[in-house]
C-alpha cells in the first residue's frame, strides 16, 4: 500500500510539470501584451516596454520557464502578482483556497448528508412517492443552474432566515458558518443530486444481493442491513462521484463565489484570467493541479478501505 | 408508474418555471397613464456612521505611482492628497498648497507654499521634500504614470536612466525644495496642461519613510494625509477606511467608509434593497425601472467627462474611408448622418448615454453646447454616399468594426450596423478580447474600431491632443492615425498659452477642424447613475466623479443624517 502510494506521488510530478509547461504556453499564446494591458490606453510604447522588461516578459519563454521552475523548486515561490502590487501569488492563493476548502467542505457535508439520505430511502421505499418525490427533486437539482438558485437564495431565503446575502466574514466560526450556510446549501444540493441518483441506483443493486437477504435471515435489523452491510458495498461509484465533486469544489466553484461574493479560488483565477495576471494564472492552475492529483489518490486509496478486493489486487 | 411519473413530472416542470419566473415579477401599481413600479427599499440610516459602498471589484493598488484604474483611484483619492483640487465646477482650487502657485511669466516654473501643519496619517508633518520624494518615484520603473511628470526639466533623463538601470530614479533637476514648505518646479518648455497633473491621485504626496519600510507592499499598507485612514483591508472582500480625525479641512462627519466587493450586479441590488448600502452603480435594467418607481427620489444621475466614438484608421491601406481624398471624407461623413445616437442612448442605453455633438463632452472647458447633437439624416447620408461614387452603396466595400468583448459594445454595434444597412453602408462585427483589441489597434490593424475616453482632467487638451495630435498617432493614443498639421499648430500654441480664454479659444477651433475631417464617428457623451440612500447630504459629484466611487466628491463633508425615511 506505501508502495502504490508512493509511486502515485511520483507520477504526479510530470503531470504538475506538463501542466505549468502548457500553462506557460497558452499565456504567451494569448494575443495581448501583458504591459499594455496592465498599463492601459494611456501608456507609451516606451513605460509598456519598461514594465515588460522588468517583469521578465521580453525574455524568451524557455528563459521564464526556467525561471520559474527554479524559483518553484528552490524556494517554492510562485512569484508576484501582476495586478496586484507588493502580494505574492503564494499569499494570494493561502488566502483563496482558505476560503475555498472550507465552502467545499460543508457543501460536501450538506451533499452527502442530504444526496445518501435521499438516495438510501428511494432505494429501500422504492417505487412509492417517497422514491418519486426524491428523485423528482434531485432531476431539478441537477437541472438548475447554480448561479440561479444562488440568486433565488439571496432574494427569497436570505431574508426569511435572517443569513447575510454575500460576502465572507471569518471574524469567528459563527459568523463564517452564516456567510456560508447559503452558498454551500446551493453547491451542496446541486451535488446532492447527482450522488442521490447514483446512490439510489447503486443501493438497488446492492439490496437484492444474496448476502442481503442471508443478513436479514439472521435476524439482524434493517438499519444495520442497509448502512452496514448495503451502503458499504454500494459505496464505490459513490466514492467516485464524491471525490470529483470534491475536487470539483475545492478547485473553485467560480459561479457560486461570484453569485455570493466569496473570495475563493475560482474567482480569483478567473479575475487573473481576464486581467492577464501571468504568475497568479499560473500558480492558481498549479494549485488546482496538486489539488485534483491528491483528491484522486485519496479517492483511489479509499476503495481499498471498502473494497479490500483492490487492496489485494494492489498488493 | 409512469403515469404517475408524468403527472408528478408535469407538477415539477410547472414548479421549476414558476420559480425561475418569480424573481423577475414586480409589485406594479397603476398611476394615471404610467405604469410605477413599487420597490421595497429599506432607507433607514445606520447609526454607526460607516458610509457602505459596493465594488465590482478589489482595488489592485493604493500606491499612487501605481493606481490606473478607477476602482484604486477612487479609494486612494480618499487616503491620499495632492497639491491642487477640483472645486465642485470642475475649477483647480489648492489643496495641500496654501494657494494656487505662482507661474513665471515664461510658463515653465510653478512655485508653491506647502500648507504648514498638515500630518500624515501616522503623525508626521509634511515638507516640501515629501512633495519631492513623491513626485520623483513616478519616474521609477514601477510607475504607471511617469508621462505625468515627464515635462519636468530633467525628468525625462530620470525616467531614461531608471528604466535601463531597473533601479530607481536619479534626482530630478526641476524638481527643487526652496524651504520647508516651499516647492518650485520647473518644466522644460512651457506646458500649460501640466498643473491638472498636480490634482491626480497619481502625484499625491507620500511619507518617504514608510514607502521604504514597506517597499512594494506599501500598496497594501498605504499611509497619506486624507480624509480617510485604512483600518483593514480583506483582499476581495472588503476595505475598511476609518475617519482620519486629523484631517487638514476637519474631521469627517462619517465614521468610515466599507467597501465591500460583490461582483454580482443583481446580489448588490438586493443588498442596496436590505439597506446594506448607502449607494450603488446603477447596472442595465435597473434605471428605467427605478426612475419610474416609488424610490425614484434614489436615482442620481449627471453627465460624465467620457465620449465613445467608433474611430476610422485614415492610413489603413484599402480602406475606402482612409485617407483625406474628398470621397472618403463624405464617406466619412454620410456614416455619421446614418446613426440613430438618440435610440441607442435612450433605448437601447436605457439613458445611461446620449447624443454627442462633437469631441468634448459638457463639463470639459470649451465643450461647445451650442452646437446640436449629430442628427439622423438618412437622406443625406445617402446623398453623400452617391457623390463619393458609391450610389446606394453600390460598389462599397465592406469593412469590420472591431470592438471589445466589454459593456454594452456588442448590442450597441448591432445597431450601429443595422442603421448603416438602411443606408447602404455594409459593415461587418468583429469581437475581440481587451488586450487582443488594444493590441491590434496599437497596430493600426483595424479600418473601424471602438473606443472610449475618460477625462484625466477637465481640459480639452486632455482629448484632443492625445487623441488626434500626429505625434500621437499609433500605440500613444492616436489610433486613428489622424495627421492634420492645422491641428497639430494650435495644440502646440495652446500649451505655450497661461491664459485660460485664449487656450480655450484655440482648443475648440482644433476641435472644430477635427470634426470637419470627421476621423470618428463621434457617437455618445457618458452619464453617471446611481443610486443613492435619501439619508445620505452633500455627496455633491462632478463630472470626475466615477459612478459610487465619488472622486473628488469632499468626502468630509459627506454625512448620513440620523432621520431617515422607513
């Protein structure tokens, strides 16, 4: 098991590495000078060009490839944000992802909470209203589109519940919780609609196993039947799903941080985006990068822990 | 089942669209002939006096050698001073000058007295030497203003040597401390403009001590004379400013000003609905609907210092609209006469523009109000089209309009080119990201592109030269690549020129040979729209003035009254 996980690890390396190369070549394969367009209509092709040669941008790409390889590798600095004057990229990124892991989180925990709950009681009252009605809701939950329902939130729940609209407030735990009950509810549901159908479908199968109904003949109860002995077989298409969708939310879920204002990573990569902020574009994708790699090994070490099938395979 | 399936189907598709359908109703009531929207607005002020502003977006920087955009400029216009102000009439009034400065009768030295006792935010007075610190840093590398110092004797050597050295600036000779509070600067040559750069942001005066402290983060950690004081600053959050109680004209009346960062057009409105916001920039949708609502008393409008043109390259090879032959002016011109500016600022704008009459809008020195807005002249269009060789626009190429992926650009072309195509123009739409734009027409890459300009100062200079003087042309400012040397002669004199009239005077004949040559399709002035709390007294804008952020409102004085409305 160390093993396979630490030759995981290894093959991470040139993923992260492939990706800061293509990285780098679609910033200097985007039309745009980085100097003019910081700079603006106002500047003379002689600042444009001092701000370029300052920065770096006038040298040829192998040279700040280089560059920043090295200073990636030596110091693990991702360098100066463009836009932002005197913060380093490595700042601005701790500060977003701190936002984001904890949106992720708990819209996680409202996704597996409401998307299992749901997909267990359709598949044990399968087929009666319970089953129609739970499933009806999570069609519209993957249906509706997340800026929308965050919208509607902000109009019609904010107010009823006494939540804040927007914005971010870590002033305590308490206050963060109500700045981000309302976003994660409406990432979390959109979540826990796919995980309910897949959970459902995955739970029906499980049910009319043989080793059911042999743990029901022996008399144990039909909750320890369901979590215990169903949930746990019918957990890895979950698990899959999870672990995307986690993935998904903790490299920046862009629309909900938009809709509620929350200074996640989403956001801030796609203001680098439109404002050409090379290094901040590049450390944001290296983070999401790290950040899908390690979800997907967590995931992938997971179906050893439910399926230990793989683990001997693995072995 | 799927009976069953397609009923309960049919219930949930019925509650899917009534809620997508619901945020859009509006409580109406009927009054007379108008239809008047009632809105439920919370106007009760708050009793901590913090003045809440909402932003699209964080402020990049607060160090005036950097602030280039109208988000920074707006915050540090209040943590900030400079030498010279704007009176509400757009007039130069001193602001940490005791007085206005003393020219020399050549134009080029400009003496001012400093005013004694001012203090930074972190207690120390200020000296002709900070006034010095702070105007030599424009010349360093990281400056993104150092054309605003460049007609400083010397300057232009300074700005030369830091940029081959990437190190900071030599002294700068015409820059000069004659005594604690006295300052001369000296100009090359005279260059009349000049002392608008004294009321930017950008040549604000700083505390040397801590912009060495600090180094670069002294963008983050911003220390001046203003009204204003940064408590804390959460990037992409909020910006808490609190009163500075030191302040050279007085203490504040507001307690502080919160921004808070919502990029979201439509979560702003409903948080300026729950009273979260004293104000807020009024986006597409909301001024018709307001202006003509209960809360119509919330609607704060006035013209802006900005004009939007769609601009010919006149030395574009191939382009029948280049060049000065008397075909492609009447070309130029029958493009002009085919445009319906009323529909587009009214209608199509919502009010937010309307109609230009020329290059300088209302509130620049010189604007000519007398002259009419371009009118919709189908027929002579026409006319004009046939004696340029093209009858019913036979035989005329069709050329792109370039434009931006930014604001209102796209519908606004798409009625531009339907009007063209009643007339027999054809143009063809071409969309481009800000930066590829900016660099293709740098390039002079496009017959016909869109552009905009806001006002770094209320001078008619400030456009025309920039603009449309031939030194200009290409990637400083003057893309249209517009050569007239008649022009070029009276922006030259008009420099050399103190007295105002007579600047003036020659300013707007250049602008009326400008618009004789017609080198743009001179479309809409600029409207600011806000909305603003009743309880909020004397926020008084300008024509400088950028929607919410208030710059070169007298945030001093501004105050949230405690008898509010409910």
């Amino acid at each position: 098991m160390v093993s396979y996980t630490l030759r995981r690890l290894l093959e991470a390396i040139p993923v992260i590495l492939l990706v800061t190369l293509i990285v780098f070549l679609l910033n200097a394969a985007i039309p745009g000078n980085p100097g003019r367009i910081r700079l603006g209509q106002r500047a003379d092709p002689a600042s444009v060009d001092a701000y370029n040669e300052a920065r770096g941008y006038n040298d040829p790409l192998p040279v700040q490839y280089g560059r920043y390889l090295w200073r990636l590798f030596t110091d693990f600095d991702l360098g100066e944000s463009d836009v932002k004057a005197g913060k380093s990229v490595n700042e601005i990124l701790e500060e977003a992802f701190g936002v984001t892991i904890r949106l992720a989180i708990f819209s996680m925990f409202i996704a597996l909470v409401v998307g299992i709950g749901a997909g267990i009681l359709s598949a044990v009252r399968s087929r009666t209203w319970i089953d129609y009605c739970s499933m009806l809701v999570a069609i519209m939950g993957v249906s509706m589109p997340v800026f929308w329902l965050g919208i509607l939130m902000i109009i019609y729940v904010a107010p009823v519940l006494g939540l804040p609209r927007t914005g971010f407030d870590d002033t305590d735990a308490y206050t963060m919780f109500r700045s981000l009950i309302l976003p994660a509810a409406a990432l979390g549901l959109l979540s826990s609609a796919t995980i309910a159908r897949l959970c459902r479908s995955a739970m029906l199968d499980v049910l009319t196993q043989d080793y059911i109904r042999t743990a029901r003949s022996k008399g144990l109860g039909e909750a320890v039947v369901v979590l215990k002995h169903a949930l746990k077989n019918a957990a890895i298409p979950i698990v899959t799903v999870v672990g995307n969708s986690f993935g998904y939310l903790l490299v920046g879920a862009v629309l909900t941080e938009t809709v509620f204002a929350l200074p996640g990573l989403g956001r801030e990569v796609v203001e680098a985006i439109k404002q050409r902020d090379r290094e901040l574009i590049t450390g944001g994708i290296l983070l999401m990068s790290f950040v899908f790699v390690g979800v997907n090994l967590l995931v992938d070490l997971s179906y050893a822990w439910f399926d230990p099938r793989v683990r001997d395979d693995r072995n | 089942m799927s009976k069953c399936l397609s009923r309960t189907s049919v219930f949930m598709s019925w509650l899917v669209i009534l809620s997508m359908v619901a945020p859009g109703c509006t409580a109406r009531m009927e009054s007379g002939t108008d239809t008047v929207f009632e809105i439920e607005s919370i106007s009760a002020p708050r009793s901590d006096g913090i003045f809440r502003i909402p932003l699209m977006t964080n402020p990049p920087d607060l160090d005036p050698i950097l602030v280039s955009d109208t988000t920074s400029d707006g915050v540090a216009s209040k943590i900030f001073n400079t030498l010279l102000d704007y009176d509400p009439e757009l007039k130069l009034e001193p602001c940490l000058a005791v007085s206005m400065p003393e020219i020399s009768s050549d134009g080029t030295q400009y003496d001012f007295t400093i005013r004694a006792g001012v203090r930074f935010s972190h207690g120390r007075a200020i000296t002709a030497a900070d006034f010095k610190y702070s105007l030599q840093r424009l010349a360093s590398v990281r400056s993104k203003r150092p054309n605003l110092i460049e007609p400083i004797l010397g300057a232009s050597e300074a700005i030369e040597s830091a940029r081959s050295s990437q190190e900071d600036a030599p002294e700068i000779a015409g820059i000069e401390v004659l005594g604690d509070l006295q300052l001369r600067i000296t100009l090359k040559k005279p260059y009349a403009p000049f002392i608008y750069h004294l009321a930017m942001v950008n040549t604000a005066v700083v505390p040397r001590e801590l912009v060495e402290q600090h180094g670069h983060a002294f963008s983050r950690k911003p220390t001046g004379t203003g009204s204003f004081v940064l408590e804390k600053w959460k990037e992409g959050t909020s910006l808490l400013l609190k009163a500075n109680p030191d302040y050279f004209e007085g203490a504040p009346k507001l307690a502080g000003i919160l921004y808070r960062v919502i990029p979201e057009p439509l979560a702003q409105l409903e948080e300026y609905k729950a009273g979260n916001f004293e104000v807020m920039a009024v986006t597409q949708g909301v001024f018709p609907k307001w202006s003509r609502s209960n809360r119509a008393d919330e609607v704060l409008s006035w013209p802006s210092l900005t004009v939007q043109y769609y601009g010919f390259n006149l030395e574009k090879q191939g382009s029948p609209y280049a060049g000065d032959s008397d075909s492609a002016r009447k070309l130029r011109e029958a493009v002009n006469l085919s445009v319906d500016r009323k529909f587009l600022g009214e209608v199509l704008l919502e009010g937010r523009f309307f109609a230009a009459n020329g290059i300088l809008p209302p509130g620049i020195l010189g604007h000519n109000a007398d002259r009419p807005a371009y009118p919709l002249d189908q027929e002579r269009a026409r006319a004009l089209l046939a004696e340029a060789g093209y009858p019913g626009g036979k035989g005329l190429p069709s050329v792109d309009l370039w434009f931006n992926t930014q604001g209102d650009n796209a519908k606004i072309a798409q009625s531009v080119q339907e009007d063209l195509r009643k007339v027999g123009i054809p143009i063809g739409l071409k969309m481009l990201d800000w930066g590829a734009f900016l660099e293709s027409t740098d390039a002079g890459e496009p017959s016909f592109f869109r552009l905009g300009w806001v006002a770094d100062y209320p001078d008619p200079e400030n456009f025309l030269a920039f603009l449309f003087h031939s030194k200009n042309k290409g990637p400083n400012g003057n893309v249209a690549f517009y050569d007239n040397p008649e022009v070029d002669a009276l922006i030259d004199r008009s420099y050399t020129i103190t007295d105002m009239d007579e600047r003036i005077r020659l300013l707007q004949q250049a602008e009326s040979k400008i618009l004789d040559d017609y080198p743009w399709l001179f479309l809409l002035f600029g409207r600011e729209t806000i909305l603003i709390k009743p309880y909020v007294k004397n926020f008084t804008p300008t024509g400088m003035c950028d929607d919410v952020q208030g710059n070169h409102v007298r945030w001093h004085l501004v105050q949230i009254d405690n008898v509010g409305t409910q």
